[in-house]
C-alpha cells in the first residue's frame, strides 16, 4: 500500500540507475517513491541484471569484489536511510501530457508526481536455449557482457555469438584475455561495419564460424562450460566447439515500450536525452543507467546518471 497518492519525484526501477536517484532524491527531502519494477520473465526481476551476477569485481568501493545481489541490497538500504519509499509492483501505463504526470500500476493502484525518473533499465537478447539460465546464474561461462566479465576468461577459449558492431567489439576486447576467440554467425557475411571488420579480421585470435548457430551448452555444474554443440544451417552438421565462455552480442532491448509516442526515442527505443543532462523531450521525465545508454551498459556508469537524473529533478521542481 502506497503511503501517498501523490509524489514530486517518482522513479521507475530500482537498479544500481534507480537507487542511486533514490538516495539523492532523498537527501534532497524531495521524498521519492521507487517503483521496483520486474515481470513474468525469470531474468526480469527487482534490482536490475546485478540480481542475476555473481561476482561484481568492478564496482568502485570493494576491493575484494561483491556479490551483485548484495551490492543491490546495499544501495536499497541507503535509499530507504534517507526516507525513500520503496514499493513494489509494475507500472502498467504513464500518461504525460497531463500535469501532474498520471502512473498507472499492473494491480490498478493510481497515482500522480510532478517528476519521473525512468530507470527501467534493458534487457540483453539470449537465445533461449535450456538450462541458459543456469548457465549465466549458477554455472557460469555465459555472458552479455565482455567488459564485465572477460577478466574471468583469461587463457580460454571463447565464443562470441553476433555479426554486427557489437560482436566485433566484443570479440576484439576479449583478445585481451582469451587465448582464442571465434565469432558464431548465422549467416555468410558479417553486418558490421567495414572498419569494425577490418579491425577483427586483422587480429590473428580472432577466427569466424560463418553459417552457424549455438544450439546447445555443454558443461554442468562442478566442470562448468565446457562448449557449445553448433549447427551448420546450411548443411545441418553439428558438431561440438570447446569453449571456456560463450558472449551473447545480439543486442539489447530497452524497457521503453510504455514511452512510445510520448517520449523521444532512437532507432532501436532507447529514450533521448538532451545537452548533456538526463532530460528527455518532456519537461520534468528523466532517463538513467542503461534505459537511455547503449554504449558503456555498466552499473558504475548506471549509478552515474542516476545521480544526474535525481540533480536535474531537484533543479527542475526547484524552478
């Protein structure tokens, strides 16, 4: 049960962007109310992708590492210190073309706020195989992320699954650890640009399986990853690659479908935002963390504009 039914500053998630916003929105005494978010996907869940990591060995602060759940439970503590109303539930709908802006949750309950932080963060694309979960959670080896995690891979062999910019960048910082990288394409021609190619192609630990896709981990718990069992489209043939760690790099999709029409967005739905602020096209609704960023995608850069996010709701109801 919400404690108001209206707030000045109301922020959608409730990640490393969101209670970040939470703690500086509070310590504004602007009162905040955090909407936790999540859905019917396992992978979607309150607190953002740290719930599903294990070991956070680049977040500032913890020299010996943290755990990505517990480092999430830190931060919701240090919001609710501050007065933060942490509720849960998901937002169904938004109206802002009235004022105050009208948020609507799944369970019906209504209420008004003169701002909006949307912190909803994205979700990266999988395949879908079984046990990939398991895979990304509790065995390990699976991955979205090189920067986060390639450290872990150093000496092993990897795959990269994609066949644009984003795989080519991924595999090419992977070099930095593994001992061999392979690009798992599906098709017979990369969609990368010409320099992120040239780039790959040109580095003798990057090699490329054209005309494949992942259909199978291998591996368990105790031994790990241990491969992928690969398809060749064209001809059917499988066989199995050994692999230390598999990296998805097929893209992300942002939770913005609730903004459509209401709030600017960029080719692939990230939100918009303006000077060098968090401000989107609508006057008082601000984005954070990875809802509004497709380039750096890392909790530190999350709690960043977080911080941002809750300056520039506090200087816009302060005018």
């Amino acid at each position: 049960m919400l404690k108001k039914s209206h707030y000045r500053v109301v922020i959608m998630g409730s990640g490393p962007a969101g209670l970040t916003a939470a703690v500086y929105a509070a310590r504004a005494d602007l009162e905040p109310l955090v909407i936790e978010g999540g859905g019917e996907d396992p992978t979607d869940v309150p607190g953002g992708q740290l719930m599903l990591t294990t070991d956070v060995d680049n977040y500032p602060g913890f020299p010996q590492g943290i755990l990505g759940p517990e480092l999430m439970e830190k931060m919701r503590k240090q919001a609710e210190r501050f007065g933060t109303e942490i509720a849960p539930g998901v937002v169904k709908s938004v109206a802002l073309r009235e004022r105050p802006f009208s948020v609507t949750l799944v369970d019906g309950v209504k209420l008004g706020t003169d701002t909006l932080i949307v912190a909803s963060g994205a979700a990266a694309r999988w395949l879908g195989l079984p046990d990939e979960l398991e895979f990304r959670t509790k065995i390990g080896g699976v991955s979205a992320c090189a920067t986060c995690d390639g450290f872990f891979y150093k000496g092993k062999e990897v795959l990269v699954v994609g066949g644009g910019d984003t795989a080519m960048e991924e595999a090419t910082f992977l070099t930095k650890f593994a001992a061999k990288v392979t690009v798992v394409h599906r098709r017979d021609t990369l969609r990368a640009s010409k320099a992120m190619q040239q780039k790959a192609r040109s580095n003798p630990r990057i090699s490329f399986l054209f005309d494949h896709v992942v259909e199978k981990y291998l591996g368990g718990p105790g031994a790990g990853l241990t491969g992928a069992l690969v398809r060749d489209v064209k001809t059917a043939e499988a066989r199995e690659v050994p692999a230390g760690g598999i990296f998805m790099a097929i893209g992300h999709t942002p939770n913005t479908a609730l903004f459509k029409g209401q709030l600017e967005m960029d080719e692939n739905g990230y939100l918009r935002t303006r000077d060098g602020t968090t401000a989107t096209s609508m006057p008082g609704v601000f984005a954070a963390g990875d809802v509004a960023d497709h380039r750096y995608r890392q909790a530190v850069t999350a709690a960043g504009t977080g911080c941002m996010a809750a300056i520039d709701a506090e200087r816009f109801l302060s005018h």
